[in-house]
C-alpha cells in the first residue's frame, strides 16, 4: 500500500540524495505525523497535487525517514516484511 502511493524520486539538492514522494492519508495523514513517527526535529516538506481524486498533498522524505516509517508501518500490521 504505501510502495503503490509513492515514487522514489533523486532530487537536485547538494548532495543528490534520493527521496521518496508518497501521498499524505491513512495512517501517515499529515506532516505532523510523518515527523511524530520518524522523530523528526522538524516538519517534512508537503507538496500539493492532483490526481484522479482531485487535489492531495504528497510528503516529501530521505531514505532514512522512509525506512523509519516503514518499519512503524510493519508494526502497525500495514506493511509486511
């Protein structure tokens, strides 16, 4: 569910990390919770697009913060290993 709502995307930052864009719902529903769960100090960027459901705000993370959210994920019985 969360690899079907997401892309891993290589930005154009100073040191070309990779990131992994995923549409903001469910269980991670807004930035606030993204940075609850991974730990974040601060507030993940969130971009506003469009699909076939109309406007939706995607989350913006490193590699890091997507393993860290992914784990969480597992522990809640979404994801499984």
């Amino acid at each position: 569910m969360f690899k079907d709502n997401s892309a891993t995307i290589p930005t154009t930052g100073e040191n070309g990390e990779t990131v992994l864009l995923f549409r903001l719902g469910g269980f991670l529903d807004s930035a606030e919770k993204v940075k609850e769960v991974a730990g974040l100090e601060s507030l993940p960027k969130v971009v506003e697009g469009e699909s076939a459901r109309g406007i939706v705000n995607f989350c913006l993370v490193g590699k890091t913060t997507q393993r860290k959210l992914e784990e969480w994920l597992v522990q809640q019985a979404v994801l499984q290993n």
